[in-house]
C-alpha cells in the first residue's frame, strides 16, 4: 500500500517551521494538479526541490508551510510562485502519484495534496466570512474575529471484500477515472457505526446482504481525503445483484481463478483483492 515505507519513517504532525534546507522538497498544487520536473534526456520526472526555485524567487522559502516528513527529508506546500517556463517544470494531474517513483515520495507528496485541498476550501470562515488565518501551535485555521476553528477534512469510508464461498464481488464505477474493478466502497454517514455503513453500502450499491462482517485494516487516502477502513464480509442470502446505476456500472461474482490482476498495488483494496486471488481470505 502507499503508506508501506518502511525503513523510512512518516512523520505527519504539524510542525510550526519554515522551510531552509535548499534539498527540503516543494509542494506546488494548483486545483488537481502538482508541479513536477521532467528531465528533457530521460524523461524522468521528479519533486521539486527548493534548490530548484530558490533563484527565481527569493522569497521561495519565507513562502514555505511544513506540511510533513519522510525520515530526514521535510515537504513543504508553497503556494503563491510561478510556475517556471524552462527548467522541465510542468503541472501534471495528481493520479500520477499512483506510480510515481519513489514510493515514500509519492505518500508524502499526496498527504500533502488533502491539506493544500482543506486549505484552500477554508480560505474564509464557514460562519462569518472572515479570511482565515493559520495556527502556530497545530494543524488548524483559525477565524481571527469569531475564532472558528478548522481542521484538517479527513472523511471515513469503508471498502469491502464481499466473498461467497469461493467467489468474489467486484464492481466498476460509474464515474470517475479509475475504470478498473474494484471493491464495493463507500463514505460512512453521521451517527452510523462502521459495521452498519458495511451494510447500507453494500445494499444500496448491489442490492445484497451480508453477515459475518470482520474488521481488516485501515489506511489513509489522499486521493479522495479519506481515511479507509477495510473489511470482509460473507454473502448473507440471495446472490442476485441489483446495481445502483447512478453509482456503478457493472458488479459481478468472479470466481476465485478468475478474479483479475489489477494495476496500482497502493490500496487496501487492491490487497484485499490480491489475498483473495490468493486464496488467504
């Protein structure tokens, strides 16, 4: 999964620093896009560093907010630059980082990407319109005339592995980019517990009941600011699947042989599905 680093060691507490290492890494986001340098003669692409931008602007690392850490190495979203017009840099869309290489950079880079989206979605007060301002003390924004306080969106999901002895269910969005199979998934509502989102999910998306629902592992997902909370759950009845249509654009049983190998082995649903294959779930 993209959070798997180790020996590197993330380290995503907030620190209240600037950035002045020139090797510190440079996060430049702009809606979904993320500024990357491509080398002319490779074609390797690459993060930014601050070494990178400190001559055309000078003000690059006044500009700098700490947003995370891999071992040593710091990461920094910068907002208000250019994009430079030589160098190799470019904006490129942020499902790059499905592939991007190295994999500690990647997970660092797309964390960062859910602050610079929650930052920029509370630029002004919900409850006042006040223009926000940053805390020095934690990871907040804080209303400076009726001191609303903001935090970082980090929303809960569930994905689920739905098996039926030696079958698995698999569906594939109806919107979207990612068009590959996939598990049923799902954001969890107000006041409900996990184990019941499991089960409202699985209804209204493919019209089944399930039993026997066992917690697996979570994961945080940048992609979506989301922090998943995967299970496995047994079919409980009836196998006719009944898609909600709005939402999915197939779901069938596959057999365990037949279940396909997937591309982006970054998520917790991804592995879920590759233990089945297996045959360890």
């Amino acid at each position: 999964m993209i959070q798997e680093i180790y020996p590197k060691v993330f380290y995503p507490e907030f620190r209240n620093k600037k950035a002045t290492n020139k090797k510190s890494f440079v996060l430049h986001f702009e809606y979904n896009k993320v500024m990357l340098i491509k080398d002319a003669l490779t074609g390797e692409i690459r993060l930014p560093r601050f070494e990178d931008l400190e001559e055309d602007d000078e003000n690059i690392y006044e500009k700098s907010y700490y947003v995370n850490a891999v071992d040593d190495e710091e990461f920094y979203l910068v907002d208000d630059i250019q994009v430079p017009e030589f160098g190799g840099f470019y904006m490129e869309g942020m499902q790059v980082f499905r592939e991007f290489s190295p994999q500690y950079q990647a997970f660092a880079a797309i964390s960062a990407s859910q602050v610079y989206r929650w930052m920029k979605s509370r630029k002004y007060c919900g409850y006042c319109g006040t223009v926000t301002e940053k805390s020095n003390t934690e990871r907040a924004l804080i209303c400076p005339k009726c001191k609303n306080i903001e935090y970082p969106k980090i929303s809960p999901a569930i994905i689920v592995a739905i098996r039926d002895g030696n079958r698995l269910l698999l569906t594939k969005n109806a919107k979207g980019t990612y068009k590959f199979y996939a598990l049923v998934a799902g954001f969890v509502e107000v006041g409900e517990s996990l184990e019941d989102a499991v089960r409202r999910e699985v209804m209204e998306e493919v019209g089944l009941k399930v039993k026997n629902i066992q917690s697996y592992k979570s994961q945080p997902w940048s992609f979506s600011d989301s922090l998943m909370l995967a299970f496995i759950a047994d079919l409980d009845g009836d196998d006719k699947i009944t898609i909600q249509e709005e939402e999915l654009s197939e779901a069938r049983w596959f057999d365990r042989e037949d279940v396909p190998v997937l591309p982006y082995h970054i998520s917790v649903g991804h592995e879920l599905i590759q233990k089945f294959r297996d045959g360890k779930i």
